[in-house]
C-alpha cells in the first residue's frame, strides 16, 4: 500500500468535513484517474460533486493519465468565484 496526502480546499472542504487526511491506496492506483475513484469511495459526499474540481499533483495542476506516487501531496481545489 502507499499513502498520499489529500488536501481539500473551500466547497469541497465542506464536503468531506475535513482540511486534509492521508489516504492509503492500492498498488494498482498509479494515475489521477484511478485515484480520483478512490476518493469518491471513500469520500461518497464527493459523488456527483467533481464535475469542476481541480487537481495538483506537489504543487502542479494534474489531469487523468499523470501518475500518483507514494508520498505525493494531491490538493483538490473546486472552481474559485468571485466579483
């Protein structure tokens, strides 16, 4: 098993009821995508909710295919609004 570290941000913050947690994922999870499935697993508030949620892979927006590795720090950040 390897561990990343989730950050939530604003809405989804919310969500989860939490500002962060380690999340400990199977040796088969290697990309966002697959982490992605995850988290709605494990956070079922987030279901439905992701449609313009972000990612950051340490710091760098990330997309499906671009690998997770042990140890990365994965920071969810919904869409920001503002006026």
């Amino acid at each position: 098993m390897k561990k990343v570290r989730v950050l939530y941000f604003a809405g989804v913050r919310d969500l989860v009821g939490i500002p962060d947690e380690e999340l400990e994922l199977p040796d088969e999870t290697c990309n966002l995508d697959a982490f992605v499935r995850l988290l709605v697993a494990a956070r079922p508030a987030l279901d439905g909710r992701l449609g313009g949620v972000r990612f950051a892979v340490n710091e760098t927006f990330a997309v499906g295919p671009d690998p997770v590795a042990p140890g990365d720090v994965i920071a969810v950040i919904p869409p920001v609004a503002g006026g």
